[in-house]
C-alpha cells in the first residue's frame, strides 16, 4: 500500500525515452468509486483546463517517479466540478473526521491506496503530534458512505470501531 501525499512532487518520466514531462501537483480521487482517476501535472497553461493523466494511462507508479508510456498520455482534464463524486486530494487532506453521531475521529492526513490497481483502500488519521507520536497515527477502512464538506467529512458511527493502530510496513 501507498500513500496518496508521497505522489506530489514526483518527476513524470516516459520509460522509452526517459524524458521528464512533468511532476505531480495534484492527486484526483472518485470517493464513490473508492479509486484514484488521475493525477494533475504542474506547470499546465494558465489558459487551458489542468493538463494531467488518467490513473489507467500510468504505467507504473514507483516510489521515487511516475512512469508512463508515452507523451501523448498527457491530456486536459475534465474540470473537477463536472466529475461527482472526484475531489482533488489536497481538499481532503487535513478536514476533521466526525461520525454521524458527533463522535470526532481525528484529522485526515493521507489516504492509502494500491499502487497497481488505484484502489483507496483506508485514511490515515492523526489525533494530533503529541498522540502521533506516542502512540502512533490510527488507519480507518474507506467508509462506504461519507459526506465530504467545507472543512469537515461526516462518516457513519461503526466507523470509530474499525480504527486500528498503524503498522510501520504501511
């Protein structure tokens, strides 16, 4: 399992020519899907959409670059707004964590996913620096229905019962 937050900043490399053609600025996951869609690339035009790839279009995601096939890979992304249940991954990041009853989980601070498959497996949770660090960040399954809001992700009760510990292979 990887994490979401450790793709921003990697180099985007074609594997024939070796060529850099960006680095990832931005991570876009379906929260229905339960999937990672694509990422966004830095540097696109200020007059166009976000230029970017879909998470199909990547042919491996290591742990120091972003590999893909070919150049023409990249392409304009739809906006976001258009796309549900899709929200760029820095907009989730570090919302507070409720459950329906009023219950506070912590914050969210990355989202765990399979490298091969795309699949959003589990959010990592903090309960803040002092807690993280004696006894470590907490991981909750995805729930299978949550309410994202301004600042805050509303997810059902049983939720807090499926917290378990992080382990350090994570």
């Amino acid at each position: 399992m990887h994490k979401l937050r450790e793709l921003f900043g990697l180099p985007v490399l074609i594997t024939g020519t070796g060529a850099q053609i960006g680095e990832v600025k931005e991570v876009i996951v379906d929260l229905e899907q339960a999937s990672v869609w694509g990422i966004v690339l830095a540097g696109a035009n200020w007059f166009t959409n976000d230029q970017g790839i879909v998470f199909e279009d990547l042919f491996r995601i290591g742990r120091d670059a972003v590999m893909v096939r070919a150049g023409y890979a990249v392409q304009e992304l739809t906006p976001i707004a258009t796309l549900g249940t899709s929200y760029y991954v820095r907009d989730l990041l570090d919302k507070q964590i409720y459950t329906d009853t009023g219950l506070s989980l912590g914050i969210l601070v990355d989202a765990l996913y399979d490298g091969s498959t795309g699949e959003i497996k589990a959010y990592e949770i903090s309960d803040g620096l002092i807690t993280d660090l004696l006894y470590g960040r907490r991981i909750m399954p995805l729930p299978q229905a949550q309410v994202v809001g301004q600042d805050k992700l509303i997810v059902p009760e049983t939720m807090a019962n499926l917290l378990i510990p992080e382990s350090k292979e994570v």
